[in-house]
C-alpha cells in the first residue's frame, strides 16, 4: 500500500472522535500531513478529511487498513471510506454537441492538472469524435431516440463497466439521465448546468439556499439525482454582465464558467475534498 492515504468520514458530532481518529493512526505509524474539519450546527452533524503519511515502511494493506478502522468507524456510526492519497478515478465524459466542458476536462487530464484517468468519451453525436481522438481517448457514438433510451443506457454504463469507471463526468450531455440510471451512478455522476441553481420559489428564499448549500449563484456542478437538477452542489461560479454584452457575448462568457465550474468539482471529487451532507455537500478546499 502507497503510505498516504486520504480518511473522509462524518457521524454525529460528540466529544474525542478527532482525538481518537488521530491516536488510532499514530499507533500505526501514520502522521497528519492534513486535516480539516467543519460541524453543521444545524444538524449536529461532524465532518472530516484528513490526509496521512506513514512515517516507517508501512506493511499494512489497504484492506487491512480498512478492517482495523471498521471498529472506531462502528463506535461513532462513521460514514467513511479511506483511499490512496494519489488514486485516479477513471473517467468516462458524456458530451453531446458543445465540446468546452470537454475540451477543458481533455486538456487538464493530459497536462496532469486534473488527478484523473479520462479512459472513454460517450455520445449521442459525431461532433466531437476528431478532438476526442486527437487526444488518443476512445470516442464511443451511442446514438438515441425516445424509443431506445432505456438500451443508450445500458451502453453507456456497459462502457463504464469495461472501462472499470468510477465516474461519469456529464461535460453539456443534453439528454436527461433516467431515474433509474440516477440511482445506479448515485454519488458517481457530475452534472454542469449552464444557468444558476437552484431557483428558488416562495417564502424565506436565503433560508432555501442555506438548505440547499449554495456556494455561488452563477454555473452550477451537481452530483446527478433523478431529481432534474435538484441534485447536491459542488461548485458554482458567476461572471459579471452588463447592457452593453451581446448574447453571443454571453454564451461565450457562460462557456468560459461553466468549464472552470466543471473542472474544479471534477478535481475536488478526484481529490477526496467532497462528502455529501443530505441535499448539499460539504467541500473541503485546499
């Protein structure tokens, strides 16, 4: 096992879980090279990630690793998972006819800015076949209709599973996802929506935001739920406008955001830096 390791958990909060955490990989040799930490006051709820460094030849596996911390994870009802600090997930991007969000992913992943693995790019058009190929990745031409919607899917996750994917990267794919497709990539699919979400009706619209853990108002990255773009935040990002902006100044504008907004929630979930805190997330920035 590579000796940093990255732990992300959160339980109820209480006192002597950091302490105990901390003295349980300092008796097996590990050192904190980071570590931050956020409580919801609103729900008593405890978050933390926390990076590790063996400071002696570390002979424990992974998978022993994970069996020894199960117990403290049991005593504080943990949702938790421990990883290598320099894993890449492997990457699949569905796109459709706007090729930005992919260009930028593209580009960031073989400049080595971004920590992933881009392994296939999927979509339901030919477009963007020539910059897909350019950049050595295979191009996968699924197209659909109304009536073979249910078999797309099956071929977009088929190509995930051959690919072993960890992830699907949604870079302005303009077909919605099934319900039952959301489920099945639950936690395992990023959306960027051109526009500012939520949008919110009625009474008391701060208190929906705060609920709802908005960051910025502007382009949005979102985890996928069969919820139509109601799924938790990870980035949002907004650009100043004016009267004197034409439209087409504005889609390229928008353009520009939304590929930053995109690369930024691809990069943070790569990097271990986003835990799920119901309907929002917790984003642990460096």
């Amino acid at each position: 096992m590579n000796s940093n390791i990255v732990l992300r958990f959160s339980c109820a909060d209480q006192p002597g879980i950091v302490a105990e955490v901390a003295g349980f990989f300092a008796d097996l040799g590990f050192n904190i090279e980071e570590s931050t930490q956020f409580e919801d006051r609103q729900t008593g709820r405890f978050f933390m990630r926390t990076e590790f460094c063996a400071d002696r030849t570390q002979e424990l596996s992974l998978s022993d690793l994970n069996q020894r911390f199960a117990p403290l994870g049991d005593k504080y009802s943990m949702t938790w998972d421990i990883q290598p600090q320099d894993y890449k997930p492997r990457v699949v991007i569905a796109v459709s006819q706007w090729g930005h969000c992919l260009n930028g992913l593209l580009d960031g992943w073989k400049q080595g800015t971004l920590p992933i693995d881009i392994v296939a790019v999927v979509s339901n058009h030919q477009v963007m076949r020539d910059l897909t190929e350019w950049y050595g990745v295979p191009f996968h031409y699924l197209p659909i209709t109304k009536e073979t919607k249910p078999q797309q899917e099956e071929q977009i996750l088929q190509v995930m599973n051959d690919c072993q994917a960890d992830l699907l990267v949604l870079a302005r794919y303009m077909q919605i996802l099934s319900d039952d497709m959301c489920r099945r990539l639950e936690g395992r699919a990023i959306n960027i929506h051109h526009s500012f979400l939520p949008g919110f009706k009625g009474a008391k619209p701060y208190h929906q935001a705060h609920d709802r853990g908005v960051k910025l108002i502007g382009a949005s990255a979102h985890y996928v739920t069969a919820d139509l773009d109601e799924g938790p935040l990870i980035e949002q990002d907004v650009q100043r406008v004016s009267h004197a902006n034409s439209p087409q100044e504005l889609v390229e504008i928008g353009r520009d955001t939304e590929n930053l907004v995109l690369r930024r929630a691809v990069k943070w979930h790569a990097e271990q830096r986003v835990l799920l805190n119901g309907d929002k997330t917790v984003v642990f920035k460096r």
